[in-house]
C-alpha cells in the first residue's frame, strides 16, 4: 500500500514518456535515413525479382528438374538413363556423372573391369556390356549419342600390377564396339592424361539440328 503523498499516477506517466521519447527519436532518424538514401530503380527490381524466384509458387505438376514429357532435356535424361543403367548393372567399379547442359555423360571405371590383365584383349564378361552400347550408339531415332572412350596413360605404381598398353586397348574397345553394330562415325578412342589404369566413356548427347561431331579437343581419334 503506497503511503499517503506517494505520486503513483505521475511515475506512471514518467515512464510512458521515456519509452515514448525513445520511439519519436527512432522514427527521426529513420526519417534523416531514408531522406539521404537513394532508391535506384534496376535495384529495386532485382530485389523483387529474387523475392519472387524465391517464394513462387510452382506450377501443378511442373518443376525445374523435371523437364517436360516430350522436351529436348527430358530426351536427353531418359537417353543418359538408358546408358548409365547398363554400367551400373555390368560393372562393380563405375562413377557416373551426368551433365544435361552440356549434354554429356561420363563413365569412369579401371581397365581391369574391361580388359584381361595386362593384355589388350576385352574381358568374356563385359562382351554382352559393349553389344548393348553399340545398340545404344546406333539407335538414332529421337536422342544420338557419339561416344569417345579416352584410357588414362600416367606411371604405374612401382611394386603393383601392370595395366597393359593403354593405346591397344582403347583400340580393342573401339573395334570390338563397331563389330558390334556402332557406326563407325560415332566412335572415337584414345588417350589422356591421368592415374594409370583408369579409363572414361564420354558419351555426347545430340539431337536433330545439333552441330556435327568434332571429337574430344576438336579432334577424333580413330579406333
């Protein structure tokens, strides 16, 4: 209970008026802020642009990484599908990666997994492998793919297991793929640098309309 003189209704009102005064001195200088900014109009709308790519709603049933039943990109992906199932089923060791935009698809496995040991000479096991890859080469009815398989020459680790001539066998790979049925047009073999005993299948997606072959660094390397 206060004591008889105790000013309650004005320490009251005190304290409204200190929080009060702090308001009016922060909306002042909110006012000085923006009287001295300057708004410029192709900020302003690269803001809005990026609020809405952020927050938009996409339509029913259509998004950025699916690309439309019947599009050049939903080709393309259902091509590179085709062919990256047929190394994940045939090889233990294989990366895949995929590249819609440069419409490429890279195969990485070791020599091992393709040729005899040390020897030219493509493995029993992955024949049924390279007939399917051949099919796929020479199916050109929506999405073509030209194949060039590069063998990595580097220095073998002193102590292990040879590799075997990796020309020769980028040779074997190709020859065996066009007595497979792959036209000729859409093989291309050779080397690159890299780890010994690894190699690459870059497959190079094109449609109809698509700028004709020109290899691996704008040459081609003949099997």
């Amino acid at each position: 209970m206060a004591s008889p003189g105790t000013p309650v209704a004005a320490s009251g009102n005190a304290t409204i008026l200190v929080y009060l005064s702090l308001f009016l001195l922060l909306l002042v200088f909110f006012i000085v802020l923006v009287s001295h900014s300057t708004l410029r109009d192709s900020r302003v709308r690269a803001a809005l642009t990026s609020v809405n790519q952020s927050f938009a709603q996409p339509r029913p049933g259509a998004t950025e990484s699916a690309p439309g039943a019947g599009s050049a990109a939903a080709l393309v992906l259902a091509g590179f599908k085709r062919v990256g199932d047929l190394f994940e089923t045939e090889l233990a060791l294989v990366k895949i990666e995929k590249s819609l935009p440069g419409k490429l698809l890279v195969v990485s496995t070791e020599t091992n997994e393709l040729f005899e040991e040390s020897a030219a000479l493509v493995r029993r096991e992955r024949i049924g492998l390279l007939d399917r890859v051949a099919r796929a080469l020479g199916d050109r009815a929506s999405v073509r793919f030209e194949l060039d398989f590069l063998i990595a020459v580097g220095s073998e680790p002193a102590g292990q297991e040879r590799f075997g001539d990796p020309v020769a066998q980028a040779a074997a790979l190709g020859r065996a793929l066009i007595a497979d049925g792959a036209p000729p047009d859409a093989v291309s073999v050779g080397i690159e640098p890299g780890p010994a005993g690894t190699a690459r299948f870059l497959f190079n997606a094109r449609l109809p309309g698509d700028a004709g072959r020109t290899g691996v660094g704008g040459g081609r390397a003949s099997p």
